[in-house]
C-alpha cells in the first residue's frame, strides 16, 4: 500500500515520482533529502537523511571534564560557543560549581552575540537565495529600490538610489563575466521566485552588507573569548579577567577600552537588526503572502528548555521560557525537565545504530550507540552509491529524539511560540508589531497562529529573536557595568577547579538555547574523568527521521502537502529545509557508552 | 680492608686529561640543565612587581642554554677524542657488543651487584654493564638531548637560523610537533638523572668495594690495583667488527700512546 | 597561469560559433537577453577569475564561517573579484544534481587549472559512509576533483592533520588530505579555524604573483607560521620575567601576566594568532585571558589537558606526563640504590666479622 497515516497525523504516499536532493547545499554539514511528488507536483513524502558522522562522544571518553568545552564545540563551527558553553554548563552542573554573575552576563552577551551573528547569515547567506533571485536585481531600477528601502526602512542610512546603482553595476558585472561563482547552476528562472527586480536588488545590497557587518558582530567573541570562530571558554566562570583601574590593567583581558569595544559592537547589532534584517524578512515574506505552507509542527508541537535567566540559576526569571505544546493548543504549556528519564529520550529503529531493544528509547545518561550502517531492503543502489534510500530501515545518521514520544519541532519558532503562548510581553508586542507590517504590505488579515505556522513564520520568528537577543544584551551589558561599578570584578570560581575537590561520581546536565533550538549535553563524571556524554542537539530534534511508532520529524512534517512549481528543481524544498537552518554537524555526532569499540564495528 | 696484608698496587693511567676535563664539565653542565629543565617546564611562584624589574625566566634559560652549548662543544671535541685519545677513550663509544666475553662480563657485573658472586672483576677501564649504561646514555642519550634541544632552542631563533635549519624543521616534522619534542626531551631528562644517581652511588661503592679506584682516577687519570691479579682491558679485546676497523686504524694513527706508571716512571 | 575560458574550448575543437551560441544559451538560462551574449563572450575571451571548488568532508564549518570573516580582502571582494567560487556547499545556490554538475563541468573546462580547497576530512571507517556527499562516500569526491585540480589548499586542521574528529581513538578513520593526495601540490592552512586575513591572504598571494607561496616542511606557508604564538607574544616579557598567572581570575591574571603555567601552548604552536590577532585584529586567545590550547599543530587534541604544560603519556595511565613519569622512575632508582647501599654496608660488615 502507497498511503499511509502517521500516529501524528500525517498522510505519507510514496506511489508519485521520487526526487532526490544531495547534497542539500546552505546549510551546516551534510544532508540528504528525498521526497515523492504526485501527479500535481506535490510533496506527499519525505525522508530526510543526516549523512555525517563524526563520533565526537567516544572521543570524549576518559578525558578531563574541564577539557571537554573544546572538543564539543568543533562539533559545529556555525553555531560556534553554543556547544561550548552547554558543556562548561554540564559540568558545573555535575561538580556543584557556581559561576560568579559577571561570568553569568558576559556568557550571555557571548550566547546571544552568536544568536545574532548566526541568525543574520543564515538568512542573508544560506537562506536568501531560496527567496531572491540576484538575477533579476541587475533589471531593477535603482531609484525604485532607493524608494522601496525608505519606505520599508526609513532608518537605514544606506539607502540612496547611487548606492543600488553601484551595487547593481557590481552585479551586473560579475554576471557578465560568465563566472557566476556561488550563484552558478541556480535556478533563477524558476517561476517560484516572487519578488520584484528592486526588491531582489536591496536584497542583494544587504546579502553585501550582512556579510561586511557578521564579522563586526563576532568581535564580541574575540574580546571575551579571544577569537572567533571557536571562542575560548572555562569551566568556573569566564577566561577574561576584569581590571579597570589597577596595575597591569592595560594589559588586561578587560578594561573600559574592551568593554566600550564590546558596546560598540551591541550597538551595531541593535541597528542592523532593527534597520535591515527585520524590515527585510517582513518584505521580503510580503511578496510571498500566497506560499504560506512549510508549517509542519510549525507553532502547534514545539519544544524549549527555556534560556536566557536575568538571575542565573533562577528559572523563573527566564526571558524566554521553556516547556512543550502539543497539537497546537497553546493553552497548556507542559514543564519540561532534561533529568526526566521519561521525557527525553533518543530512538534508532530508523538510525545507523543499534540498541539491544529498538523499540525502546533511551535518556541520554543511559545512551547507547553502536553504528549500523546499512541500507533498507527496499534502497536503490549499493551501500557506497545510494540511489534511493529505503524509509522504512534505518536511513539516517541522525537519532530520533522524542519527548515523552512525541515529535516535537524546536528553534526560534518554538521559542516563540512558548514565549507568546506564555505571555512574555517583549514577544507579544514585536510579534505583533511585525504581523501588522506583514499584514499591511501584503494586504492580508493573517492571525498570529496561522502566520507563525508556515516557513516565513519560522524565517521571520528568527529575526525577531536575533532582535529580541541584541536588545537584551544592552541590558547585560549596563547590569555588568554596574556590578563592577559596585566593586565585583570577579570572573571565576575556582573552588572546585581541583579535581582533587571533585565527587568520586558526578552527572550533569547543561542546557542551551543554541541558534537552531534548544540545546542539551548530559555528562557522567567518574574518578575525575569523562565516564559517558551525549548531546541531544536542535537538529536532531527536527532532522529526527522515523521513531519506532511511525511519527516522522520536523523536516519532514514541513514538507508534506508542498506544492512545487517544478518537480526537478528543488526551490521550495531548500526553501522550508533552510528555514529550520539544519546544522548536520551538530545533529549527527551523537555516540555513546561503549563507543570504544566504534574503530572496529562491521559494517554489514 | 685488610691492613696486614701488604702488596703492590700496580697503577695504569686510564683517563687522559681531555676525557677528565669532559667528565667534570660535562657533570656540571648535566646538573644546570638539569635543574633549569626542570623550572623551565614547571616553573617558579610569580615574581611580584613590573616585568622589567625581572628576567628570572631569562637568566633560567639563559644558563640552560650556555650550559647546553658547552654541553653540545665538549660532546663534539669528546667525539674526537674517540680517536685522538687512547684506546680507553673509545671504550664508551664502541662498545663490543657483539662479543661473547662482553655479555659474559654483564652478567657477571650484574651478579656481583646482586650479592651473588663474591669478588669482581678487575678492569683497567669500564667494566662491561658500565660500558653499556654509559654507551646508552652518555652516547645516544646525549646525542638525543643535543638533538631535540636545538630543535627546541632553534625554534626561539626562529627559522633561518642554523639551529632552525640543521634542527628544528626535521626533529620537530620527526616527532610530529614542537610539543612531542618538549615531551621526549623532558623524558630522557629523567632518565640522564636516573643513570646519574646510579653512576654516582656506585662509582662512590666501587671506590669502597672492589678491586680498584674509582673517584680518584676520574680527577688524576690513574687507575689503583689493590691486588695483583691481571685486571681485564675490555677495550683491548675488541670483538666488534667496528671496534677491530677503528682500533687498528686508530692504533696506526696513534702508534700506541697507552702508557703503564713503569713505563713512565722509566 | 590559466588559459581563458574560449581558448580551452578553442583547444576542445569548438568552433567560434559554438563558442558564441553557447554564451547567448548561458544568458537565456540566466533569463536574461540576447544583448547579454556578447559581453559574456568578451568576458570568457579575457582571462578568467581562477575557479575554486571548495569541498566539505567531515568538517564542523568554522574554516568557512572563518572565511567569511576576513576583513582584508573582504570576503565578498575574494568571491566577486578574486576568485570563481563555483563549488562550496555552504554558500552555493544550486542543490543536488544541478551541485554536483557543477564539478563535472569544471573538470571539463579548467582540467588541471582549478584550485581545489578541502575543508575538512574524509573517513574511511563505515565503509567511507559517515560523510556521504550525493550517495557516495566523501572520498571519492574528493580523490575525483584533486586528480584533475592545479593544487589542493587543506583549510584548517581537519584537512590538515586530521582534527578533533581523528583525535584518539578516531571511530571514523578521519585522514588528512595529504595522506589520500599525494601527486599535488598541498598547501596546508592550519588552525581550527585558521585566522580569516590568513586564508584571504592566501588566495591574494597565489592570484596577485600568480605562484605558489613558500612553504616551509610540512607544506604550511612561511608567511604565516614560520613563528610560534610565544614569539611575538605581547605577554612575552612576563614570561621572560617569570611572572605567571597561577590560577584563573588572580591578581596576575588581571595584570595580564602569562598563561604559561595555566597551561597556555603558544611555545609550541606555530601560528600567527599574535601578530595578526583574530577578527580583524580585535584580539586573540592569550590577549583574552585563555591560554592557546594549540589548534594549528598536529594532533593537538592528543597531548593532554589545555591547562596543564607537560604532555599526557597515556601509555602510564591517564594521569601521566613526563615528570610523573621520570619522577616515578627517579624515586624508584634512588629508593633501589638506598636499599643497594643498605645491604652493600651489611654485606661488608658480615665479610669484615668473617674475615677477623
């Protein structure tokens, strides 16, 4: 039989034409996507394929705790500190330490820095090109774009009709010389691409300007972290010691210089978010008010741990509150807790891995993951040249999460959808302030529910949170100037530095709100070294391929029922993969306990 | 010892000036590098105040450095030696390994060490089990401290610098990376100090215990008997193929220095 | 260095008139018009921006996301102008089949003349299939595109050495570029990531003199990691003056003393992390309080704790470095030779009491 209906509500028919997308470019890692689409061009199925990994816990093992930030935050570059920091969080967790509350706000500043930054260049650099066409900006008429800029962006100093020219005859340059470069092999004739030539050439001018300004933005990193990519961090508190009047403070790894550096650098982000990436998303989703699928589980089944907390280790003060909503019903929002053996658990009936009972799934203190690469009875092709995977083996690199077994979605858009759910007011106001720009470009009447639940609901929950994230480090950052104003200078706890001061046997959990959703390590610590550790990372959350039950993920819920304007040319698929910003690194690293074997496993 | 007995000690001169001189340089030269090694790598509480008013770090691997070049200089003139000097003098560097007698001599070394054999035997040099101690670490042992630690001092000169060019780049590619040559340098540091405590105890227990002198010849060059049974010249045998060629090149070269107290009192 | 555009066509045996309906057929499939044909044809008269495919092996995008961050060229000016960035799976609009096609017809056009830049590794565990690039193992892609390609750049440490996903005990059989490519030139970028300005200024060098830059043994360019971080360290002289930061967030540390005893590896790591700085010369690790842990040398993962100075040897237990080592073994000679001396002593004495 072709159709079938998932226990999540999802009708799945593999009968039409199968289309295969691998790689799929833009994004963090390696990704493979197959989908079925029907005689209507369609999607009816999905299957989504993590096609990377790096077996990043195993390597983990037996090493020092205080080492591991380094180790886990080459899982990813892109969102380069998340994976750090979750680890620093871990193993202060297990060890009981406390960090001082300037090392509490300058890990925020940096946490929500990476936000920004990672926000920005996915929509301009991996995200845009889904939406414009850089083609058709060289026909657009810079005085027009000059006009469309101030009206959609009054603010934005970079808006005169000789700015567009310029950068338009840069385009129209690089066009002409035949070598197209990354725009090569795209497909800019595609009927799907919706918006007008002046909108497609500000679009353009700021894929420019967004990538002059990222690299201003992660300065933030280099001053409390040294560098970026790949900041440094510390298990106790921050690296960066703070010295404002005494001897040697020249020299310091913070003073007022560094510190004015930093706001500076806030400032900057404020601006651009405020000036050019929210305007632009609201515009730009105008022009597209008719493609309004790719929701998925969109804003009705989503996921957070809850993040940003204006006391440190007081969950009620999170800016962004955590929990779970399913079936849409944002009237009941579940307490979520990571330490839960029966809430969050990871399945591999449809994962490279195996367990000794596939049925059941596994808390990620009690993670197993022994590889399994092979390929369902089903698959086209041989087992090194896929053709076409089979769905329903294993097919995917990547573990299928679920809380208490349900699918759920996580990112901005989730984080969104608990904060409006549960009233954070900051949300509500901007969430609200946007739709009605939406609304009135587009001359629509969307409510907040059916705007959210779709693929720009998820590109523009996005913006808003790198918004919400620059705004909230003004704050941080006036309330560290403050405390050192008060005489607190400190930066670290070293009272358990000392391995010697540990517990024989610890375990923690650190948890994160990563760009791409929310974030968790588990560590067990045995005689002062790494006894076992797992990250359940966003991605795996929603690049989650089937479960035991038959649910599938969040990628390919969001596909499900897309109409594509032509089958062979995947836009529309990019365009709603993109909008969830798959990190592949991240979500297929995962390993387990008795990992060390791996080097040796057969693989059938 | 036993006083009533009265007996000639016949004496050979064993050490020439050059090697004695080498020995005590290179002793002192060993305990620097030693103890500036050690604070190199782990070094001293924090001094207080402005970094100009200090240079402890300096003055630390400054000594360590001089020391490892007069090191590295009398490591070069003792090879020399090996041919210049008396047969003695080549004993270190070419062990006969390759002969029966020379194991034969280990392990009655390692015996007499054990409490097992009663007397020792007489040598005129190095007794065998001394030979390859000393072969191992004051031969290949220093060649290797010489080795990586001007790859590492070549590093701080910076390339194009000879030590850089005749050091650093191979050694450091050999081994991987700078930090692997720091690693195996600092290791075979323990183990110079492990064959220095040893060398010291029983060179002082040997003095006390055996047949013949010990501390002394190392500052007169005179080897003392306290009997008179014929005391083995292991340099003499020459089993190896190598130490037949270099020994009768040698002995060509030099047409016999070796001299005996007679022959020198004549 | 490269042959324009229509002289490789020419030397294909396609005609001029081949030539210009092919320019005209790229401008329709740009969906632009007729009057865009012959400018594209003047363009690929003259001589062509060097191509580059940038591959992704197993990787975690830092050397990309590095890149991106060069302030000096922009990284924007090195795609536009400097370069044809025809291939990187990053920042490429095509997906797929139109993707992959892209490397078949680059092969076909600029055989032997494109610069291949491998950002991360590939793995020959799992049947090579822990990194699958278009249902096929990632090496093969690879082996594919260096056979025909004028010289390969390892970006970063994955491509260089190996990195974090071939640190001990490598469950994917991570291996370094060099160590699959040996009949190409290889130019090694390290650093997890390497500095932005020093990837840039690598492509600038090999574009604006048109040769490879100097390498030095182990194929790094001189002109960037011919010192060590500890060389040119602006924290040098406390170094020197034996003033060192004991503990996070101390006194010294405050002062910007040096992080030697906290474990910092600028001593053994050739990088220009304190010339250069990061970020457009915002700052680097040391500048930030945080030791160097390393990341441009190879096999950095491996030797022990950031925070401690001597390597672990893990062949003496996990908590081993050389001075537990030699420590151990110099205790235990001097106890044998205490213990030696004590029986010697009695072994005499009972002679002596014999002998009389």
């Amino acid at each position: 039989m072709s159709v079938t209906t998932t226990p999540n509500g999802y009708q799945l028919d593999t009968s039409g034409k199968r289309v295969v997308i691998d790689p799929v470019t833009r994004i963090e890692g390696h990704m493979r996507c197959e989908v079925n689409i029907d005689e209507n061009n369609v999607i009816r199925n999905a299957v989504s394929s993590g096609t990377i990994w790096r077996g990043l816990e195993v390597i983990l093992k037996g090493r020092d705790p205080r080492d591991a930030w380094a180790f886990v935050e080459r899982i990813c570059g892109v969102c380069t500190g998340c994976h750090a920091l979750t680890s620093v969080r871990a193993v202060e967790d297990a060890l009981g330490i406390r960090i001082p509350p300037n090392a509490h706000l300058i890990r925020e500043m940096m946490a929500k820095t990476l936000q920004v930054h990672d926000h920005v260049v996915h929509f301009y650099h991996l995200h845009a090109l889904d939406w414009v066409n850089p083609v058709t900006a060289i026909k657009a008429d810079p005085k027009a774009t000059s006009a469309l800029q101030q009206m959609v962006s009054p603010a934005h100093p970079l808006s005169s009709p000789g700015y567009f020219r310029d950068i338009q005859t840069r385009i129209r340059r690089f066009i002409e010389s035949g070598q197209l470069g990354p725009f090569k092999n795209g497909y800019w004739d595609n009927p799907a691409y919706k918006l007008s030539p002046e909108a497609d050439l500000m679009a353009v001018a700021h894929y420019l300007e967004a990538l002059d300004m990222q690299k201003e933005f992660v300065k933030l990193h280099a001053v409390f972290g040294g560098k970026n990519p790949h900041p440094n961090y510390l298990v106790g508190g921050v690296p960066c010691a703070i010295n404002m009047d005494g001897d040697g403070s020249a020299g310091a790894p913070l003073n007022m210089e560094r510190l004015q550096f930093v706001k500076s650098r806030i400032d900057e982000m404020v601006a651009f978010n405020r000036n050019v990436y929210v305007p632009d998303v609201i515009a730009i989703a105008s022009f597209y008010k008719k493609q309004l699928w790719g929701g998925g589980f969109g804003a009705l089944n989503v996921m957070d741990y809850g993040a940003y907390p204006k006391v440190n280790y007081d969950k009620s003060t999170n800016q962004v509150p955590g929990g779970v909503i399913l079936d849409g019903n944002w009237d009941e929002v579940y307490p979520i807790d990571p330490r839960d053996p029966e809430q969050v658990q990871e399945f591999v009936t449809h994962s490279w891995y195996t367990y000794p009972d596939e049925s059941k799934g596994l808390h990620p203190w009690d993670g197993i993951t022994d590889p399994d690469y092979k390929l369902g009875p089903k698959a086209k092709g041989t087992s090194t040249n896929i053709e076409e995977l089979d769905e329903s083996a294993k097919y995917s690199w990547i573990k299928a999460p679920r809380w208490r077994g349900h699918a759920v979605e996580v990112g901005p858009l989730s984080r969104y959808t608990l904060a409006y759910a549960q009233g954070v007011e900051y949300v509500q106001e901007q969430t609200n302030r946007a739709l009605a720009a939406f609304n009135q470009l587009a001359g629509t009447e969307l409510d907040v529910k059916t705007a959210l639940n779709t693929t720009i609901g998820r590109t523009l929950a996005r913006a808003l949170e790198s918004e919400y994230c620059a705004d909230m480090m003004v704050d941080d950052w006036n309330q560290l100037m403050s405390n050192i104003k008060n005489g607190d200078s400190t930066t670290a706890n070293m009272e358990k530095w000392d391995p010697e001061t540990w517990p024989k046997e610890a375990k923690g959990v650190g948890i994160t709100a990563a760009p791409r959703g929310g974030l968790g390590h588990w560590i067990r610590i045995k005689d002062g070294r790494i006894e076992n550790y797992q990250c359940v990372v966003p991605s795996t959350w929603n690049g989650s391929p089937r479960d035991p039950e038959g649910n599938i993920g969040a990628f390919e819920a969001s596909l499900i029922n897309t109409p594509v304007e032509r089958p062979d040319e995947p836009v529309e698929i990019l365009r709603s993969l993109h909008s969830f910003d798959p990190c592949l690194a991240c979500s297929t690293h995962v390993m387990s306990e008795d990992g060390v074997e791996l080097a040796n496993v057969k693989v059938r | 010892m036993s006083q009533s007995k009265m007996h000639s000690e016949p004496a050979v001169y064993v050490y020439e000036a050059p090697v004695r001189i080498w020995h005590w340089i290179n002793a002192l030269a060993i305990t620097v590098l030693c103890v500036t090694g050690y604070f190199i790598g782990v070094p001293l509480p924090t001094m207080p105040g402005e970094a100009n008013d200090h240079f402890l770090m300096g003055y630390i691997r400054f000594a360590h450095f001089a020391s490892g070049y007069i090191l590295a200089v009398g490591f070069l003139f003792r090879l020399y030696w090996v041919f210049a000097g008396n047969h003695h003098a080549r004993q270190l560097f070419l062990p006969p390994f390759f002969t029966r007698e020379f194991w034969k001599g280990v392990l009655h070394e390692l015996r007499w060490y054990a409490f097992i054999e009663k007397e020792p035997h007489k040598y005129v040099g190095h007794n065998p089990l001394a030979v390859m101690a000393m072969h191992i670490v004051m031969v290949w042992g220093l060649l290797f401290m010489i080795i990586t630690g001007f790859a590492l001092y070549g590093e701080g000169i910076g390339m194009g610098s000879w030590q850089y060019e005749w050091f650093s780049g191979w050694v450091i590619e050999l081994f991987g990376q700078s930090q692997d040559v720091h690693t195996w340098h600092r290791l075979c540091t323990w183990l110079v100090i492990c064959f220095v405590i040893m060398h010291v105890y029983l060179a002082i227990r040997e003095d006390i215990v055996s047949r013949q002198s010990m501390i002394s010849t190392m500052i007169s060059g005179w080897r003392m008997f306290r009997d008179d049974s014929k005391a083995k010249d292991d340099a003499d045998h020459g089993g190896s193929i190598m130490t037949t060629f270099v020994g009768s090149l040698m002995s060509s070269f030099r047409s016999g220095r070796s001299r005996t107290k007679a022959d020198d009192i004549r | 260095m490269t042959e324009t555009f229509y002289e490789v066509m020419r030397r294909q045996g396609i005609t001029r008139r081949s030539f210009l309906k092919y320019c005209s057929l790229t401008a329709a499939a740009l969906g632009l018009g007729p009057s865009f044909a012959p400018k594209i044809a003047h363009a690929m008269e003259t001589k062509p921006r060097i191509p580059v495919l940038w591959l992704h092996g197993m990787e975690c995008t830092c050397c990309s996301e590095s890149f991106i961050r060069s302030a000096h060229p922009l990284a924007k000016d090195v795609i536009l102008s400097m370069v044809s960035l025809d291939y990187d799976d990053t920042l490429m609009a095509a997906a797929g089949h139109q993707a992959e096609a892209i490397i078949t017809e680059t092969i076909e056009k600029y055989d032997g003349n494109y610069i291949l830049a491998v950002e991360g590794n590939p793995s020959y565990n799992q049947e090579g299939m822990s990194c699958i690039i278009a249902g096929k193992p990632f090496h093969e892609q690879l082996t594919h595109v260096a056979k025909h390609c004028k010289i390969i750049i390892s970006w970063g440490s994955c491509a260089s050495y190996g990195c974090v996903q071939a640190a001990s005990p490598n469950p994917t059989g991570a291996t370094p570029v060099h160590k699959v490519i040996h009949d190409k030139p290889i130019i090694k970028v390290p650093g997890c990531p390497p500095i932005a300005e020093v990837m840039t200024a690598v492509i600038a060098y090999m574009v604006t003199f048109e040769r490879l830059p100097e390498l030095d043994r182990q194929g790094r360019p001189k002109m960037f990691y011919s010192q060590r971080i500890h060389d040119k360290c602006y924290r040098r002289p406390h170094f020197d003056a034996g003033q060192f930061v004991e503990s996070w967030d101390d006194e010294a540390a405050r002062k910007g003393y040096c992080l030697y005893k906290v474990g910092c590896k600028g001593p053994t790591t050739y990088n220009a992390c304190s010339t250069i700085r990061w970020n457009e010369g915002t700052s680097f690790p040391i500048q930030a309080g945080h030791g160097c842990i390393g990341c441009s040398e190879d096999g950095f993962w491996d030797k022990g704790s950031w925070y401690a100075r001597l390597t672990d040897i893990k062949q003496f237990g996990i908590e081993s470095n050389a001075d537990k080592v030699g420590g151990t073994a110099a205790a235990v000679v001097g106890a044998a030779t205490a213990a030696h001396m004590a029986a010697t002593a009695i072994n005499r004495a009972s002679k002596k009491e014999n002998s009389v």
